[in-house]
C-alpha cells in the first residue's frame, strides 16, 4: 500500500451544531461507520478503507462570530510551521496550530482570498486511499474571488498544479487542479451575485464531494432524513453526476458519482 505524501487532501472533519444528528445522517446516506476516539467528544468517520475523518461539537468561539457547520479538509504538509510560515508571506491568515499527541501537528489557515482549510503533518505514515471506491471523499472544489491567485498560492504551499479547464460560458472558468497530472479538485472565481443558502453573498470556501455508487438512491436518504438540495443533480464534464446539498445542520458537501474508467 501506498502512503499519502505532502500535496494530499488527507482528512476532513465535521464541525457541526448537532454532533449526534451527523453520526445518524452521514453513515446512513454514505455507507459509513463511526468510531469514538479515545479522548474527547470526537467520533472518526470510516469507509471502506478505513477512517478518513472526524466529526466534533462545531466550537463556541466560532458559533459566536456566525460560523454554520462546516467541513474542513487537511492537506498534508512536510513542515506544518514552515507551511504557516509560507501562508503569512503569502498574505493568508493563520487561526489555530497544535500538536496533537501521536496524531501530528496541524494549523487551521484562511487563504489569501479567505477560504478556510487546514495544514497537517502526520506524525506517522498514512496509508492512500483509492478515491475512486463508493464512500470516499474524491473531489475538492473552491469558490474563490480569484481562482488564479488562489491556485498560485495552493501551488506554494501544497504543490498543486493546473491540469486543465473547462469554459462554462457566463459563469466562466472552471479550473482543475491537481498532482503529478492527476485532476482533484477545481477552482472557480465565483460571478456576482453567488448567494450562500441564508441568502448572504457566498464567501470564499470549499466544498468536498463523496463518491456514491447510487446517486439517486444516496439522495433519496438524504432528502427524508432532512437534507437540502442547492444545486442539481446534474451531468458534469466527464459523465460523472453530481448533486450538492446543505446536511440537516446546515454544513455543504455533495454526493458524485464513480469516475468511469
């Protein structure tokens, strides 16, 4: 088995109001099961291939500055200090770093245009996951005010790479994103107007997509269990489907179908 180097998007994390109604929703509309950690109010998500992420009680601090649910991915770094380091040179901002004992030291960072992901560096080797398989997190997509800075802020600091674009006409640019020719995410600078589903402008922010084997059917889960659909389903380039939705606690993800190969 192959390990996760840096450049990977290596863990995402819940942070959400109803902790108890996430562990009921995710498992049932993915396929997921949970485990508690040892310490603390948090509860590892696991696929197929073992745990891939977290959920945890969404904190006060950022309940009180208007933070809804949210996802937080980790891109793994080699240094996590000298990634912050490159993040304040680079005009982002840095909220949060910790060591966690025997997990690795992370920091909670804004990019320059105020998207909000996380940096880690494991204190062991983590195994790669196949992104392709049912209930794996295989698409990485943000919303920016500048796609092309933001890219070439991601370049320095995790190595990514332009691997391709699509022209979607009025809203216009959509790049992809990736390692080694490898497309995982893309990038678009959002129109005027984008709306955040409290109906204030979108900020900067990333959404993350599940692969299913059953869009319909996962939606379906979804929907009866309080879901909100925002946009699709849909047909994207490529032939895979899509459909992006708000959990029963307000946080954005979104299903995707299996890449045909």
């Amino acid at each position: 088995m192959t390990s996760t180097t840096a450049g990977d998007v290596v863990w995402y994390e819940l942070l959400t109001t109803d902790p108890d109604g996430a562990r009921a929703f995710y498992p049932d509309v993915v396929g997921w099961t949970t485990e508690r950690w040892e310490q603390g109010d948090y509860t590892m998500w696991v696929g197929g291939q073992g745990p891939l992420g977290g959920v945890t009680l969404l904190p006060e601090a950022a309940r009180q500055m208007g933070a809804p649910s949210f996802w937080q991915a980790n891109i793994q770094v080699d240094d996590v200090d000298a990634a912050v380091a490159t993040v304040k040179e680079l005009g982002g901002r840095v909220f949060h770093v910790e060591t966690v004992p025997t997990i690795g030291r992370l920091a909670v960072i804004a990019d320059p245009q105020g998207a909000v992901v996380a940096l880690f560096t494991p204190e062991r080797a983590m195994t790669a996951h196949d992104r392709s398989r049912p209930g794996e997190f295989s698409w990485h997509e943000l919303y920016t005010t500048d796609h092309e800075a933001a890219l070439a802020f991601y370049g320095r600091l995790a190595g990514w790479e332009r691997v391709g674009e699509h022209d979607l006409g009025p809203m216009g640019t959509y790049l992809l994103w990736g390692r080694g020719g490898e497309p995982l995410g893309g990038m678009m600078t959002m129109a005027p107007g984008m709306k955040a589903p409290d109906g204030s402008d979108l900020p900067p922010s990333w959404m993350y997509y599940v692969t299913t084997a059953d869009l319909d059917a996962a939606l379906a889960r979804a929907t009866a269990r309080g879901a909100r659909v925002l946009n699709g389903p849909m047909e994207v380039p490529g032939g895979q489907r899509i459909v992006q939705l708000l959990d029963p606690q307000g946080a954005a993800f979104a299903l995707v179908t299996a890449h045909s190969r």
